[in-house]
C-alpha cells in the first residue's frame, strides 16, 4: 500500500523504452515527484453519500506509476482479482472478477479514505469480469451467463438473477486450446451489450455466441449477434454522449511481428450482424488466410499497437461535473485500460507494457482517423509506470471508470489494486507521446 501520491510526473520518450509519465492533449511540462507519506486505511464503512465524504487521506499510489502533471493518485482499495469496473450514483464501485464474486469499494469517491470493500454478491458461474450500471440494475457477465442485480442507493449487497446465457455450444474443433472464458458487458439505454470470448487463438467456431458481441433486452430478451468474428471482446463501454457501444478486439497471436493492430469500435452502430474478419480478416481488410475475401469485413474505427490486450474502457462525460470533474479538455474522451503484452522482444522484456491510453474523441469518433502505418496516432499515454526497464512490472491494467464525482478508477489484476485518479487546482497535461 505504501508509496507516493503525486502532482506531476516526469520523463518522455517512448513506453518501451522509458516509463516516466504519462500523457494527454497538448499540454505542460512535469514536476519532480514528494517524498513517500505513511497512510493508513480505515476500517469503518462510511456513509454512502453523492457527495463527497471527508474522512481519514487515501493511501499514494506506488512511486513508479506517473500521471501527467497536475493529478494525483491514490491506492484506494485491494480487491483480488479486480477486472472490470462500474461506477454507481451515489459514488461506489463495483469490481469484477476474475473469481465468482463482485466486490463493491463504499464511498469509492469520498474526499479521503474509502469503506471496507466487500462482496456484493456471488454468481454461480466465473469468471465475473464483466460488470456495468443502468436503469437500476448492475449487470454482471460471467463464462456462460448475463445476470442482472436490482439496485437501490447505498446497497451494500445483492441478488443475481440470471438473463440470458452464452457459450452454449460447444469449444471449436480445430481449437489450438487457447480458450478465452471471459465476457464484458454495457448497457445503453434499453439495451445490453455483451462481449463473448473465442474457444481458440484461430478457429471456426460452432457456438454462434462465441467470438461475438451479444445484444439483448435488459432484461435478457431477444438476444441477437450485433457483431461476429471479434476474437476477444472486452472493454465493452457505451458513449453516453451519443449512446453508441464500442468494444475493443484482442488480436490474433503467431502472425508477422507487430500484427494485427488491437482495435475499437463502434459496434452498435454497424449493421448487424457486423463482420470483423477473425481469424481470416484483420486491420484494413488484411487477409491473414490465403484465399479470403475481406472486401466487405470492418475496418475499426480506433487502432491499437498488436500485443496491448484492451480489457477495460470508459468515456469522460461530456457534460461531466463534480467535486473531481477533469479539465474539459479531457472531456468526451475515451480512457483505455491495456493489461500489457506476454510477447517478449529479443531480450525477453514484454514488448507492450500495461498502461492507460486516453483518446481524444469529437463527434462521437476519434479526433484523429486511423493512420494503418501507425497505430499509435490516434491516443496518447495517461498512465505509465508499470513496467521498468528489465520488464518487471509493479502491476497491470485491467478496468476503468468515471466515478459521479469525476474521478477515474483503474483497476489491477497483479495486486488487486484499485486507483483512483484526480486533478488538482492545476491539472493540466502531459507532454509525452507515445
């Protein structure tokens, strides 16, 4: 738990080769780094308030991890296992996991400390990565189910009740065994969205809910593909400026050095059900199958370095306010969680470390089109620090959140270490990109 908050941040060049800041839009400049400070977590649960509470100070984030200039971050919560992440109204957080379980961080938007985390409810089924908030319901994706849990402000625990089920065939044949159990779920207005994992690294699949992204009722009902052939789709969020979904595409393994790109897209805005191409198909209509024709599959909106592994994601509010609101330039953007790649360069250092991408978005669509020479002109780093230079990483990153009041969750799946980010009076940005 021990380490340093900080108001700056420091270093440039690229993540790969030096890991001293994050950053933004355009901005300034970074600061020296305090001295660590001794904190203490209560062990009281504080009142649920849409406010901020005052309480006893969060505990700094590790010194390794850099935010640009002008924020601070605190560790405020270890869950095991943390993946996605759902912040709720009156200024909790819900965390998914990589066990049957969802964890709820009381007062996750308090001035200070938060409450004792605790589980908020157990599903039949795991992993529960996926975990979103709406129309009075938390929603929970596990391996084979969507379970919705009624909400009332300040519960503490609930009932899962389950709505829908995927993976209900069978693993593909031709499987290599690189079998993804995990699913991801956001909820736009009345409607579900529901990533499903693939059953292989490169395969046909036979289950017609694997590989897909699944849109139903929110009550589970009428569930039908809205988007095929997306090897791994995580980091399923909607756009509550335009209340379009994206999700983001893990890419295939075993293909030339650097490829395919990892994505994301406006799936819901495609007509259904949307091609992607997996496993044949990738980038701007690349075949990676000899014989395939990739004329008519997608080409994503928003490109990604090959390796990054997107799990988590969520936009800043246009219209964001709150004691912890970001600077405006900040809003409307897309924060992007990259757990880091298990592909090594020559040295064995993992060749994409785990980080928080921010994407600067207008009308609804990054700010900036897709350069399929370079899948690192569309975002910028946010949150660095994770990786050093011999490839020992301190964590890696798993989901993301906008809390009521403004602040933003990044969870990790090493330690169980759940961040919060903030501004100070003087937030601005970064200089650094990548």
């Amino acid at each position: 738990m021990l380490a340093v908050a900080f108001a700056a941040c420091g270093g440039g060049g690229s993540t790969n080769a030096s890991l001293n800041a994050g950053s933004g839009p355009p901005g300034v400049g970074v600061a020296p780094v305090p001295t660590p400070t001794p904190v203490t977590q209560p062990s009281s649960v504080p009142t649920a308030s849409a406010t901020p509470t005052p309480g006893p100070s969060a505990a700094p984030a590790d010194a390794a991890i850099h935010a640009p200039q002008g924020f601070l971050v605190s560790h405020i919560a270890t869950v095991g296992g943390a993946r996605e992440l759902a912040a709720l109204p009156n200024g909790d957080l819900i965390v998914g996991t990589s066990g049957s379980s969802i964890t709820i961080v009381p007062n996750a938007e308090s001035a200070g400390a938060t409450g004792t985390s605790a589980t908020f409810a157990t599903l039949p089924d795991s992993p529960a990565q996926g975990v979103a908030f709406g129309n009075g319901f938390v929603f929970v994706a596990t391996q084979h189910g969507v379970y919705r849990i009624p909400y009332t402000t300040g519960a503490q625990t609930g009932t899962p009740a389950k709505i829908a089920s995927v993976r209900t065939g069978a693993i593909a044949p031709n499987s290599d065994g690189d079998v993804h159990t995990t699913s991801s779920v956001a909820v736009s207005g009345s409607t579900l969205y529901v990533g499903v994992g693939s059953s292989c690294n490169a395969c046909t699949e036979v289950d017609p809910t694997r590989a897909t992204v699944q849109r139903m009722g929110i009550d589970g009902s009428g569930m039908t593909t809205q988007a095929t052939r997306l090897r791994n789709a995580m980091a399923v969020v909607a756009d509550p400026s335009a209340g379009t979904v994206w999700a983001g595409g893990a890419g295939q393994d075993d293909l030339a050095q650097g490829h395919p790109y990892e994505f994301m897209d406006a799936v819901s805005a495609r007509t259904a059900p949307a091609d992607y191409g997996w496993p044949a198909c990738e980038e701007n209509h690349v075949a990676y199958t000899a014989g395939a024709n990739c004329s008519a599959v997608v080409a994503p909106a928003l490109e990604f370095p090959a390796y990054s592994t997107i799990i988590g994601a969520a936009f800043y509010p246009a219209s964001q306010t709150g004691a912890y609101a970001f600077p405006a330039t900040w809003h409307g953007g897309l924060f992007v969680g990259m757990h880091g790649s298990w592909h090594a360069n020559g040295s064995g250092i993992p060749i994409d470390p785990p980080h928080v991408a921010f994407v600067p978005f207008s009308g609804g669509a990054p700010a900036t089109a897709v350069n399929w020479s370079n899948p690192s002109a569309q975002w910028n780093d946010f949150l660095t620090g994770f990786q050093n230079g011999s490839g020992s990483r301190v964590a890696r990153v798993t989901g993301v959140a906008i809390g009521a009041q403004g602040s933003l969750f990044v969870a990790d799946d090493q330690n169980g270490w759940i961040l919060r980010i903030r501004p100070s009076s003087s937030a601005t940005s970064a200089v650094r990109k990548r």
